[in-house]
C-alpha cells in the first residue's frame, strides 16, 4: 500500500525558520535570481543553496508489523535523509528515484523524518533543475507476505502472451474493458484476442497481483518492441518511425515541481501536435510523465544522463559518477520495466568521453548493467559527432589539474566558466553550423563511430544528418536531437532509409536554463535572461509559428500555416538564434503599425502558395523545404493563403484574421473543480469577442485568489525578465500568459484577475 505523503511538511533554507509548505516543492524557485550566481544563463542566474525538511510520521504498532520504507521520485540534490535524528540514506544524483528502509529506524508513535538538501554547489547542470523535493513522496508499506516487487513484460505478441514475475505462490487477475479475462497464478500468461498497445491506440489492461493480504495493481499495454537491422525499430511486428520531441523535466511555470495534471496536460499537446514520441533531456523522467504517455500514447526514449565523469560544469555530477552510475542504470529500468510506452533506453547524452577507450569500455559496462535488469528495450546514446571529433583532438574536453574544490563559488562579478563539451558546441552552432554538417562525414569522425556502433543497439546522432545515408545503410541510427530547420531533410531520409527509425527535434517545450540560446532577442526588453527560447511551445504550452513548420515536415501538412514576424518590432533587429530559424507568431493583429513592414511565412508540404492580403494577392511562390515568405505593409484585415499543385489546383487554404472591436481580458479555467492534488490551468488572454489575441499587449496582470484556492505559479513565456513565477502579478507577453491554481482546502474559491485598464473577470471554482 503506497500513502502519497504531501501535507505537513516544514521546511527551511540553510539560516532560516520553518515554514509550513506542500509537495512537492521547488526550493530554488523562490531565491532570488542575481548577474552574480555562478548558475549563470546555464541556471537562468537562480542560486544554489542548503535546506532541510522535516515530517512527523504517525506509526501504529499494526504498521510496525509491515516492512516500511519511504519512496522519494526525485530529491535534487545530494540528499541525506535522517529518521529520528540517524542516518538511514544518501542520495546523490537528484533525478532518480530511490527507496529508504525505515525498518530499524521507527517506532511506536511519532517519527520525525529529516531531508538535508545540499545544492550549494552550483554550477551543476546545463540547465535549470530546481532544487528540494521536487517530486512526490510515498509511505510504502508491505505485508512480509506480499507479492513483492512486480515486474512484467509481453513475450509475443500474436499469440499474446505475457509474464508476470512476482513472488511465488502470488495470484493474478486480468481485466480487460471490466471483464475479467484471466484468474489464476502469476507466470506465462496467454491473453486471447489481446487488444495491444500502440501509441495510435494506447490499449491498458488492469492487472491485480495478489500474495497474503496484499494486493498490488498495475496497468499494462501488451506490446514488443525490436530493433531489426533492414526492419528499423518495430513495435508489435509493425516497423514505426519515431516522430519526436526532446523534452526536460521541469514543470514551466510550476519549476521543477512534478504534477500529474501537468504531465497529461503536456503530452496531450504534444500528442495533437503530431508527435509520436519524447526523448527526455537529459536525465530520467518522472512517474506521471510515464503515466501519462502510457494512457495517451507516446513512446518513450527514458535517459540517465547528460554527462559521464568528464564535467561539463564545474559542480556537476561527473564529481560522483563513478561511485553512483550503476545505481541510476538499475534505478530506471525498475521504474520504467512495465510501462509499455518506455520502447528505449538512453546511457548518455553528447558524452565526449566516447571518443576514447575507457569511454567504450564503460558504455560495455553500462550496457550489460541495464541488459541484466531489461533485455527487452534496445539501447541507444546521443552521440554528438563533433564534440567526439574535437575530444579526439584534445579540443573541449574538460583537463583537471587535481585542484577540484568541493566548495560554494564566491564571486563579486558575474561568474564566466570555461566552454567545453556542449557548451562549447552550442557556442559555435551559430556561426559554423554548416562546417558542423561537413566535419560530421570525415575519416576522424566515421572511425570515432564505428567504434562506438557495437555497443550501440541504435546509434544516437545529435546534430549529425549528414550521416544518415553513410550509416543508414548498414546500422540502426536514430536522430536523438535535430534542430527544426533540418526537419525536412531528415524526414525525406526517415522516408529513404529504414535503419533510420526516427527524429527527435530539440525541443517540445520552451524550458528555463540555457537562457536565450533559442531566442530572438529583442533589446528593448530588460532583465536577466530566464528562459531558453528553444521550443516549439512556448513555457505554457502556446505554439508558436516553428511549431506549423514541423507540422509540415513530421507529417505532410499541406494545409497552410500563416505565421508573420512581429510588426511591433519592426525597428529593432534581433539577436537571433541557429535553433530557431523564425520568431514568427500566428497573429495578423498589430494595431497601430499600419503600414509597417510585416514579413510573413507560410508553411505547407504542397508545392506553392498563393497569399492575399483583404482579396488582393500579394503573390504566388514555390516552397523551399516546406517555407516561403512574403513581405509587405501590415494593414488589418484577413490574410490568406491557399496551397496549389503543380497544375494551379487548391490543395487546402487557412488564414489569419485581426482582431475586430474593443481588446478584453479573457480568462479560461481548464477545470472549475478541484480537489487533491488537481490543478487547474488558466488561460490568460488580450483579445477581441472572437478570441483573437492582440500580442501587442504586454502588460502587468495581477491574478488575485480567495477562498480555499491557491495560485502556484503565474507567467508568460518572455525570455528575459526579472519577473518570478510565484508573483501573484506578472506581465502578459504577446497578449497572452497562464496561472495556475490549486485548492488548499473545502469549499467555493474565487479568482480575480485584473490589469489596468482593462475589464477585470472573476473566476468561481468548487474545491474538495
């Protein structure tokens, strides 16, 4: 039995009082952000620091009789937890999981439990982390006599048959649609006329598992997943083409708080947009982001790390890798064993260390240590070509000299770190992107992959397309990071080469960290930078234009998409970034720059557009990898455009309307219901009767709750700002930003929201 532990909980930062607070909880989202912190715009500039947690726990003498231990999904980082003042269990790495035995440690009554945070450290990462206990927290208690810990796993898949693994004498229910289809011993288990699992048709099986008094439930999708030389990567027999996004595990707005609601809500999104899969960045990812894309349909590519024992960052975990790495390896496959989306294992991530011997020996060893937990996933590494080709070369490799210091950075001026590894690449992208492409086919970097290729199932390329046809003939390769402006070229190669079995474009979502290394800046917005710019979406899920684009090269789109580059901006020339090619929005509202130069794209997988502007055409183009662009003087009204064949013949059309009449404040609630751990998310918008937003208002909205509801986070998706998240006021950016609230208690709350000089809308909701 699993008791989720949120309430009661006191927390304090090194220094400081006890406050009261909820999990989960991100402690380093509330410090305050500084040019001087060593996180740099790797950490979006937030601090490190040291806190502590204290819980009572109450304990029956009936619970004693159980086996206890305390399971925490992911405590960022370095944590050491005390149970009645002894130490029962360090953790180090602050992505994984882990179980702390309490037997021993308990008594009788109350038991005061203490988690010590150490993240002062920093920099550790390459982007944003938070920090705390972040994710959920679970009393778990056994019956000695229970089944114990279950595993399962499908066999085949035609005929069906599955294996349960459990402790002996254990029982099994199968339900299918409520019907009980299977009763009797855990085991070889045939399901007639099974119903299997793919991402297009997410089919789970609810699965009790019962020994003594225990009864444990699962729910499982009955699939096989193999990589097949000449086949690519087939699931149910079925070869399938991943059609990806990498993601990172913050929550946005929420930090790097784990919510439920917001897993579904992320998945959802990028499920309609058209992906097939994510590849999560660069760490494992949490038990609701698993659940979500088993009830939805994702597939799955779980990573354990960004970086091996070369740091990439002065504090990073390379500093405790070799001590810690097996235990990460075997902590994922337990938690992502009997999700059916999790189809791949990632050992690694742009790991230089790959370039070498000892960096194939140890991906052997990781290999065999993953093997011998879950044999049923291939396993692949993002391998960044380049980054191998100058590691080779003693160019961007991390050189220790010895004098590592395990001490908080004091600095008095912003603090500069050395480029290395990805850094370093991600410094030189924008100037030497194309030397990149050509650099990735030479003699050095083929003989670097090919001693990498054996202990690969799929190679994992980052940024490496030029290899695709030159390995694509006799290896299994997998696009684990691309940027959007090769998606064309890419997929034309998924189309060509089965042994390419997908595409992961970098990224889904916008993410705080690595500040502005996606965005296009504009100077006349202040404040430090804060978040990425890299993502299709924005922070709350809002597409942007590149998210269109990707459309059109993932799946064919032929029905046009209008984005246009922002006319309020028209004077000022952005700082501009490789990873996003257009900061084109869908919007053809920009009251009061009539007459200015709009520059507008379309994109479409048909063979030319046609645009008009209010009836008048402004000209017909051909399509270059799946773009055009039009230029002329912005005037409201409706543009549109409508795709042709070769032959003049309409293929689809869409188009973009201004908005009409006086701009209101409009406020959406996804759920007026609340109770639990359930958020409800607030679409936040400037807009006409329509719902056509004005993203030429960017104003302060202040977001004002009442009653047993609480506001969690408040923000927009501007990338430079002083502005925090947990603001109960924070400025609108191109017309539109999100709240996010959640109930504290039972009864009717309300929320206000407010700007000046505009209309103000209140919001009732029902809490439990």
């Amino acid at each position: 039995m699993k008791t989720r532990l949120t309430k009661g909980w006191r927390f304090r930062e090194e220094g400081g009082e006890f406050i009261a607070i909820e999990l989960p909880h991100d402690a380093m989202l509330s410090g305050t952000r500084s040019p001087l912190s060593p996180t740099g715009k790797d950490g979006a500039y937030f601090p490190g620091g040291r806190y502590e947690y204290r819980l009572d726990l109450e304990l029956t003498d009936e619970d004693l009789s159980f086996d206890l231990a305390l399971h925490f999904e992911g405590v960022y980082r370095n944590a050491t937890i005390l149970v009645n003042g002894q130490k029962a269990y360090f953790q180090a790495y602050g992505f994984t999981d882990f179980y702390v035995n309490l037997n021993g440690f308990v008594k009788e009554g109350n038991n005061e439990i203490q988690v010590l945070v150490d993240n002062s450290l920093v920099p550790n990462a390459r982007w944003y982390t938070g920090a705390g206990i972040y994710r959920p927290v679970y009393l778990e208690k056994h019956d000695k006599e229970g089944p114990g810990d279950i595993k399962i796993r499908t066999i085949s898949f035609s005929p069906a048959e599955i294996l349960i693994e459990a402790k002996e004498g254990s029982k099994v229910i199968v339900f299918g649609e409520k019907t009980k289809i299977y009763e009797g011993s855990a085991g070889k288990i045939s399901i007639p006329n099974a119903h299997l699992w793919t991402a297009e048709d997410p089919y789970l099986y609810d699965i009790e598992v019962t020994r003594g008094q225990e009864t444990e439930r699962v729910r499982y999708g009955i699939r096989t997943v193999e990589a097949a030389l000449g086949k690519g990567l087939l699931v149910n027999g079925v070869p399938t083409k991943l059609k990806g996004c990498c993601l990172h595990s913050e929550s946005g707005i929420l930090g790097a708080c784990s919510y439920r609601d917001y897993e579904f809500r992320r998945i959802r999104i990028l499920k309609d947009a058209g992906f097939n899969a994510v590849r999560m960045a660069h760490n494992p990812c949490s038990e609701y982001l698993l659940e979500a894309c088993d009830e939805l349909g994702m597939y799955v590519l779980d990573e354990a790390f960004d970086g091996w024992y070369m740091p990439k960052n002065y504090h990073d975990f390379a500093r405790q890798f070799v001590d810690n790495y097996p235990f990460v390896l075997v902590a994922m496959a337990k938690k992502d064993f009997s999700h059916p989306s999790v189809i791949m294992y990632s050992i690694g991530n742009e790991v230089t260390e790959s370039a070498s011997k000892e960096g194939i020996e140890l991906m052997t060893k990781m290999r065999s240590i993953l093997l011998s937990c879950d044999d049923t996933r291939p396993i692949t590494c993002g391998i960044n070509v380049i980054l191998d080709v100058y590691a080779a070369k003693g160019i961007g490799v991390y050189k220790d000299k010895g004098d590592y210091k395990a001490e908080p950075i004091e600095t008095k001026k912003p603090y500069k770190e050395k480029k290395r590894g990805s850094t370093l690449f991600n410094a030189f992208m924008p100037y030497l992107r194309k030397l990149f492409f050509v650099l990735s086919r030479g003699k050095t970097a083929t003989r670097l992959c090919e001693q990498i290729m054996p202990t690969l199932d799929i190679i994992g390329y980052n940024y490496a397309s030029s290899r695709y046809e030159l390995d694509g003939a006799n290896h299994l390769i997998l696009g684990t990071e691309t940027m959007p402006g090769d998606l064309p070229f890419n997929y034309q190669k998924m189309a060509e080469l089965p042994n390419l079995v997908g595409d992961f474009v970098w990224a889904g979502y916008d993410y705080m960290g690595e500040a502005l290394i996606g965005d296009w800046t504009y100077y006349s917005y202040p404040g430090l930078p804060k978040l990425s710019g890299q993502g299709l979406t924005d922070i709350n899920g809002y597409p942007k234009g590149i998210l269109g684009y990707c459309q059109a090269a993932m799946n064919g789109e032929r029905k046009p998409y209008i984005a246009v580059r922002p006319v309020n901006h028209y004077k000022e020339r952005p700082k501009k970034s490789a990873w996003q090619f257009t900061n084109a929005i869908p919007s053809w509202t920009f009251p009061g720059f009539e007459g200015k130069k709009a520059v507008i794209e379309v994109y479409s997988a048909a063979p030319f557009i046609t645009l008009s502007l209010n009836g008048r055409v402004l000209g017909t183009k051909r399509m270059i990898n799946n773009v055009t662009r039009f230029v002329t003087r912005y005037a409201p009204g409706t543009l549109r455009a409508v795709a042709l064949n070769g032959e003049g013949e309409a293929l689809g059309e869409n188009a973009l309307c201004s908005a009409q009449g006086g701009i209101k404040l409009l406020a959406k609630a996804s759920n007026l219901e609340l109770g639990g751990d359930h958020l409800s998310f607030i679409d936040i918008a400037f807009a006409d009767e329509n719902g056509t937003i004005d993203p030429t208002v960017e104003v302060p909205v202040k977001v004002f709750c009442q009653g047993p509801i609480g506001l969690l986070g408040l923000g927009s998706g501007l990338c430079k700002t002083d502005e925090s998240f947990l603001s109960d006021t924070y400025s609108s950016y191109q017309g539109r930003l999100m709240g996010i609230v959640k109930s504290t208690g039972v009864g009717k709350g309300k929320v206000r929201i407010s700007a000046e000089g505009y209309n103000s809308i209140s919001l009732e909701f029902i809490c439990q």
